[in-house]
C-alpha cells in the first residue's frame, strides 16, 4: 500500500484529535458499562444472557412508520429525540413490572389486608393507596438503576462496599427472602389445603408448593415471555377470584369511597396501619425488579434507548401497581363488610379466614370458601415463583456465583423449603401460624433499611449512573419516604419486642442487638451522603 501523502496524514490526525474530547464527553453523560466484548463478561454472573434477552426493537434512532418519513414527522422526532409512544412496544416492556407487583399481593399482604378490613373497616383504605405510591415510587428507582446500568442492585452493592459490608447486606437480603418465603409457600399450602377439604395436610401443601415452583420456573428455558404469561394467569387468576368476593358480599360503596379519600387514624387501628404500609416494602422485591428490568435488550451506552425503556418501563409499573391496588382494595373491603365491628374480627387470620367467610356469606353459586382458597392459592404460587427467582439474583450477584439456574434455584429453594417443612409440622394451627406470621413480619421490618439505603444512595450517584441519576428534589423525596417507611418499622419492632421481651438477660442481648443493626444502618447512610466529606471540610477549616 503507498503511504499517504503528508498533507492527508496530518488531516486525518487532526480530525481524529478533534473528534477524540467529543467522543470523550459523549461516553462520560452515561455510567461506564463493561462491553460485550470484554473477557470480564465470562467471569462476572449476569441476570440475563445475552441469549434470552428480548429484542424490542429499540434502534440506534428512534422509530419511525413509513407515513411518518413520508410526511417528515421522523425527521422532527428524531431532531427532538423523543420517539412516538407505541402500544406494541409498550406491549414488548409488559412483563416485569407484573412480577414486581406479585410481592404487593403475596399471602403475607393478604393477612394485612383482612386484617385491617376486619379491625379498621375501610378507614385505611387511604392509607393503602398513599402505601402503595411509595411502594411504586422505590420500584421505580430500582428500575432506574438495572436499565441505566445493565446490572442489578445485588451485583452493584459487590463492587459498591467493601467486603464485610457486602457480606452483611447479602446475609439480610437471604434473611429477609427466606421470611418472605415461608410466609408465600404457608399461604399456598393452606389454599392447596382448603380446596383439598383438609385432605391434604399443611406439609404435603408445602412439598406440593416446591416441586410445582421447579415446573414453572423450567418454563423460563423456552423464553422469557412463557414465564411472564404464566404470571399473568395466576394475577388474572387473583383479580378475578377476589372481585367475585367483592360482588358477592356487596360492600357499602359511599363507605369505600371516602375511606380512599379521607384520612383517618385511631390509636386503636395503629397497629394496622403500620401493618399495611410495612408490607408494602419487601426487601428482596427491590433486588428483583433491579434484575428483571434487563430481560429486554437495551444498550446502557445509549441514551436515547435507555430513556425509553424508562418510559415504557415506568408506564407499566404504575399500571401494574394499580392492579395490585385493586386487588388489595378487594381484600381490605370484603373483610371490613363481613367483620368489622365483630367479635370475631380480632381472631381472623390467614388460616381461618375462608372458613370465617363461608359461615358469613354462605355458599351461593360458589361457594365463597373455594373462591377464597383459589385466589390465595394463585398469590401462593406466584410470589413463590418471584422469590425463588429474586433469590437467585442475590445470591449471584453478591456472591457473584456463575452456577447454572436450575443449581441456583435448588439451592435458594432448600433456604426456605427446609424450615417451611419444620414449620409445617410444628405450627399447623391458626394460632401458632399467627404467631410465627408476625415473627415473620418482624424479621422482614428489620431488614427494609438494607434493601432501600444502597439503592438511594447508587442512584444518587453519577459515577454509577451517569446522566441518569436522581436531582437533588427526587433524593429529597426518597429519603424522606425511606425515613418515613423505617421510622414506620421501627414503631412496629418497638411495640413487638417490648411485649415479647422480659427479663433481664433478654432486655440485655435485644439492647446490644440494637445498637449493631443502628451502628450499620448509620454507616450506611453516611458513606451514601456527602455529609462524612462534609464534616472533614469543615473540622479541617476550623483549625486551619
């Protein structure tokens, strides 16, 4: 080949300086992503292969109809970089705000829900609603964080703390997935027992419940979409059940209507509330939705792409969250028209809870105790689904684990089968199960800080998100909202353990217990803030 002329040469060099600061400042808006290419790709565990991601059509451009060119729309779209809202693409994003929405609606909801109909009538409906909004408002977030990034809240607290913290955060995020777990796999088993008419006892319900997790989740080997169409059926399947009750028991409407709008408190529903809004916040969801969010192909180096899978991504998520809403609207409203103001209302539970229902509102075309024990049965089933699911992104992406899924599954399924089964066996009463239930309760209130402080503080940060993190008001919103739902925990571990705790010894170790988890709670909100670098600067000036 002749060599170039000298003049070429030296334009070629110039205008490949010149375009080098350009290219420099258009990489630095967005986080800095490892590339396909990369062998690093080989030796880190990643929530999607590239494989089973789906392709949504989302180009290097914004899309554009044929008529569109025509008429010059695309050239005005493009200039503006804001694409066309599209149903079918939105159609293509449905899917993981769906399987979010499953730990708004999983057993351990539906007792906080019937509870506080049967104690509080519609009064916390407001409550609910308002619960609900800052659930969706923390999905959102951790949306933000797996689309803008391509990886998951568990995989960025890896390379985000040092390693005892991480360790600490992996072992309360298994904690609170394995509390979460038993209370799903307890509500399938006494909805497998119900419609079984006590023929099958609370353990074969359980071992019914882990073996029928393994046929579904297999499903994900055929693709993706196949998995979140099971889904769709077991919420369709819970949506139908429940406004079914809802018709049939004829709740007062006007009632319904101003508990959503008027709020309204009493020291003798407090409980309730705290109940109603500490079920909103499932630890492991956080870390799920992160995960699930990459199961469609977006390049994080794009922005325009990852602006629109926010787009969509969001859409769906509010939508979904109104279904879940609805659902629990349902719950709250047939429990309040059948029990509130009753003797019974303080006894009703998840176990006994059909049973109270058919002696109320009898048998009709169906009876209401079947109806029960299948919309309990789908919320069962689907929420075990997603925490076995949220289980094997934790434990990859703490431990970064590069197993195989139906390994990983196994392993995160023996966590909460094991002690479900021993559960099973000692606590197959309505009275135990209620015990262990708040138990439960507790140890999932104790781990929400672990769950929501890293994700604040990663999408706050630019390193991490680039062009994409939160301003300055939305951090002020979700802190405020993340000091609410925590001081709204801690009351509920306060009234709990000052009930449950007597005796010296005990009041002792609960105290340096307390002391650890605020210590750690403290740390990690401190090294997510600038306050640390601001106390230094200005310990610094004063002796200066």
């Amino acid at each position: 080949m002749a060599p170039l002329p000298a003049a070429a040469a030296a334009a070629i060099a110039t205008a490949s300086s010149a375009a080098t600061p350009a290219d420099d400042e258009a990489h630095s808006l967005l986080p800095s992503t490892p590339s396909d290419e990369e062998d690093d790709d080989d030796l880190e565990e990643r929530a999607y292969e590239a494989t089973e991601k789906v392709i949504v059509s989302i180009s290097d451009f914004p899309d554009a109809d044929d008529d569109e060119e025509e008429s010059g729309l695309a050239t005005s779209t493009a200039a503006s970089g804001i694409p066309p809202f599209s149903w079918r693409k939105l159609w293509l994003f449905t899917g993981p705000g769906f399987l979010m929405s499953i730990a708004f609606l999983d057993p351990g909801n539906l007792e906080g829900d019937l509870q506080a109909g049967a104690v509080a009538g519609d009064t916390l409906l407001w409550l609910l609603l308002w619960a609900t909004s800052m659930g969706l408002l923390v999905q959102l977030l951790a949306a933000r964080v797996g689309v803008a990034t391509g990886r998951h809240l568990a995989e960025l607290c890896r390379d985000e703390y040092p390693s005892w913290a991480r360790r600490a955060l992996w072992l309360m995020a298994e904690v609170a997935m394995v509390g979460a777990d038993i209370q799903e796999v307890i509500g399938s088993a006494i909805a497998i027992k119900i419609l079984s008419r006590g023929f099958l006892p609370l353990w074969a319900g359980v071992v019914i419940t882990a073996l029928d997790c393994f046929i579904f989740l297999s499903l994900e080997n055929y693709g993706v979409r196949k998995l979140e169409a099971v889904f769709a059926i077991l919420i369709a399947t819970m949506a139908v059940s429940f406004a079914w009750m809802f018709t049939d028991t004829k709740p007062n409407m006007k009632n319904l209507f101003i508990g959503i709008l008027v709020p309204k408190l009493s020291s003798r529903t407090i409980r309730q509330a705290v109940g109603v809004v500490g079920c909103v916040i499932m630890p492991h969801n956080v870390f799920l939705h992160s995960a699930l969010v990459q199961s469609r192909k977006i390049d994080p180096n794009k922005e325009h792409q990852v602006r629109e899978a926010l787009r969509y991504y969001s859409i769906e998520s509010t939508i979904a969250l109104a279904v879940s809403f609805m659902i629990n609207l349902f719950v709250t409203t047939v429990f309040a028209k059948g029990f509130y103001g009753t003797k019974e209302a303080g006894n009703i539970g998840l176990e006994n809870a059909g049973q109270y229902l058919q002696e109320k509102f009898g048998g009709g075309f169906f009876p209401i105790l079947y109806i029960w024990g299948i919309g309990l049965l789908a919320a069962g089933q689907s929420s075990t689904i997603t925490g076995t699911y949220a289980g094997q992104f934790i434990m990859g992406g703490f431990l970064n684990l590069k197993l195989k899924k139906w390994i990983r599954s196994l392993i995160t399924r023996s966590f909460a089968i094991v002690p479900t089964i021993i559960v099973a066996f000692f606590f197959d009463k309505s009275d135990s199960l209620d015990v262990l239930n708040e138990w439960l309760n507790v140890l999932q209130s104790i781990q929400i800080p672990f769950a929501l402080i890293p994700l604040i503080t990663l999408v706050s940060k630019e390193k991490v998100m680039g062009v994409f993190k939160i301003g300055r008001n939305t951090q002020a919103v979700t802190w405020t909202v993340a000091t609410l739902l925590i001081t709204i925990n801690g009351y509920l571990l306060l009234d709990f353990f000052s009930s449950e705790i007597r005796g010296l010894l005990s009041g002792s170790i609960l105290c340096v217990a307390v002391l650890a988890y605020a210590s750690f709670v403290l740390y990690l909100i401190l090294r997510g803030t600038e306050l640390p670098n601001q106390i230094i600067t200005t310990i610094r000036k004063s002796f200066s």
